[in-house]
C-alpha cells in the first residue's frame, strides 16, 4: 500500500498518508507562539485544518487526538477552543495530558488521525 508523505523535514514529516488513514505530527503554535494558551489552540487547530485538508480529509472524520498542555490550571481554556472548533456528532477519541514541551515558548501540541 502506498505511502504519501507532505512537509517533509529530515527529521519528521508533519503529514503521513497511508491507505485511507491521516496521521499528523504533533502540532505546536506557529504564529502564535508564546502567546495564551487560547490563541495557540486556535493556531495549531487552524494548521490541522490546512494539513487535514491536503491530504484529502477534514476534523469531521477524526479517528484519534492526543494533546499536550504544559499546565492543567489552562485545560478550560485549551478545551473551550477545543470545543468550539471539533465537528459536533465526529469527536475523536482523545486524551489530554500535562507535560513539559520542546521550548518554554510551547504552551500546547496537538496530534491527530484521521479517516480520509
């Protein structure tokens, strides 16, 4: 079965496709790096709309999500973007946990499967 890879780095690729399943890298903040955990949620669900999308799927057809957050006390705040964002009726399985991530910069990290 045929392998596609998208965002290809020497050390990860952020988008494997493999049959009709998506697996993204964890996410962290891009633009909204170092800012609340609110505004890097945001960030990050809006670049797993735009690697969902070119691998040919969208989040209503989420299978899996692990997200990582660097504090508990912020799990409100991450879970009411979270909420807002998720395809009522298609919510993925999902854990969330506290850990320490790549940079102090990163507050959040969101990785994700899908179905395409």
């Amino acid at each position: 079965m045929k392998i596609e890879r998208h965002d290809v780095g020497a050390r990860m690729s952020k988008v494997v496709v493999h049959g009709d399943t998506v697996y993204l890298a964890g996410i962290v903040a891009d633009a909204a790096k170092g800012k609340s955990m609110a505004e890097q949620t945001k960030d990050i669900l809006a670049q797993i709309d735009g690697f969902l999308k070119k691998a040919g799927t969208d989040k209503s057809r989420l299978l899996s999500a692990n997200i990582w957050i660097t504090d508990m006390a912020n799990f409100a705040e991450m879970n009411a973007v979270w909420d807002a964002w998720v395809s009522p009726g298609n919510t993925p399985a999902r854990a969330t946990v506290e850990a320490k991530l790549a940079a102090p910069d990163y507050k959040v990290e969101i990785m994700v499967t899908a179905a395409k």
